[in-house]
C-alpha cells in the first residue's frame, strides 16, 4: 500500500523512499486537496498544474490517476477534471468504521506499544504547534493518531486506519477553523495518550470512541462549503 504523505512526515529524511516526478505530483496536489488550496469542485487544468509543479504533464496525470482511485478527484472522459466534492454520506461510512477501529487500535496499542512508540506519543502530546495554523494543526494531529494506532501491532489495522484518516483529513479541515475546536482536541489528545501509557486499554478505548464520536458531531456542525 502506498503511505500517504502524513505517513511520510514522520520518517527521517534519510530512511524515505525515493521519489519518482509522479510520486512528487502526487503528494503536492493531494497536500493542496486536503489542506483546501485546490477546493471542492474546483477545475483541474492539468498542462497549467504541471507548469507550476515544473513537470511534464506525464507524472501530473499518473498523479491524478492515483487521486481519482481515492475519490480526491472526479474525471470524466471528454469532460472536465475536477476537485471530488465534500460528501456527507462519505463522511458518516468513514466514520462509521472509524468508531469501531480507532477505539479498538488504541485499546491494542496500551498493552502492545514499544518504549519507543510510547516516547513518540508522549513527545507529539506535550509539543504542539504553536499559533492556530490550522494546517499544523491538522498535521500534528494526523501525526498524534497516527502514534497512536501504528503502535496497536496490527499490520492489517494499521493499513485500514491509513486509508480512513486520508478520507478524514479533508474534512477535519474544515472543522479547524474554529481555533476552539484546536483547545479541545488537545485536551482530549491528552487524556487518550494517557491511557496508553499506563497501559489502560478500556479507558483509552472508550476515551478513543468519544473522541471520535466528538469529531464527527463537529464536522456535521460545519458548513463544509465555507
């Protein structure tokens, strides 16, 4: 499966994997998709993308071959490309199955996670961003879960939770807007990763699940299309 360009962060530069031009295309305009520069619905024109990527526009439409596959991307034939628009109903599936998997790999990763997959969560729970940049936020998040559900032990857990939390991060987006939505989400951060360390897989699942249940319930509130 290929990581997504969160997963990719949190690797030392010297232990990523090369880049091939289509690879490069591909983490660009996916990191413009979720970060809201390229909105929902927005016209993709691939030979002016590929001129201010400085690519050819052969990698820029493998790249947009590979969104399309994720649902980032609609692309009719004879018709134009554009940005997939924000969907509710893909929203609630997403969650769906995030209540159930989430809790259930913060449960696993209490009894499961290494001294240092424990470090890593502490380090990510005590620095934060500073400022309200919602897009630092939104990657320290990714980055803090992330910690959090790689350290459950499950290879086939882990995979399923990488492809859910690339469908949620463009909705979590929208809710980072609101700089209160930063101050409770640490909080919660906080509590959960506590859990964790003292190895509490009940309270660090249930703790999960209202987190979770929490997230959604704003994402609903927001208006996506503002």
């Amino acid at each position: 499966m290929t990581s997504s360009y969160s997963d990719l962060r949190s690797i030392p530069s010297g232990e990523r994997p090369a880049l091939t031009k289509a690879d490069v295309a591909y983490r660009q305009i996916r990191r413009e998709i979720v970060e809201g520069v390229l909105l929902p619905g927005a016209l993709i024109d691939q030979e002016a993308l590929a001129l201010r990527l400085e690519l050819s526009t052969t990698p820029v439409r493998e790249a947009l071959r590979r969104l399309e596959s994720e649902e980032l991307i609609i692309n009719r034939p004879h018709r134009k490309t554009v940005v997939a628009p924000l969907s509710f109903t893909q929203l609630e599936q997403t969650y769906a199955v995030r209540l159930a998997l989430d809790p259930l790999a913060a449960a696993f990763a209490a009894t499961q996670a290494t001294e240092e997959e424990r470090a890593r969560m502490k380090e990510l729970r005590e620095r934060y961003p500073e400022g309200r940049d919602p897009v630092a936020h939104l990657h320290h998040n990714r980055l803090l879960h992330r910690a959090i559900y790689a350290a459950c032990g499950n290879k086939v857990l882990i995979q399923t939770l990488d492809v859910l939390w690339d469908r949620s991060d463009r909705y979590r987006m929208a809710t980072l807007k609101d700089n209160s939505t930063i101050g409770l989400a640490k909080g919660e951060h906080a509590a959960i990763v506590e859990a964790v360390l003292k190895g509490d897989g009940k309270r660090a699942a249930d703790l999960m699940s209202e987190h979770v249940a929490d997230s959604l319930q704003r994402i609903r509130e927001t208006n996506l299309e503002a």
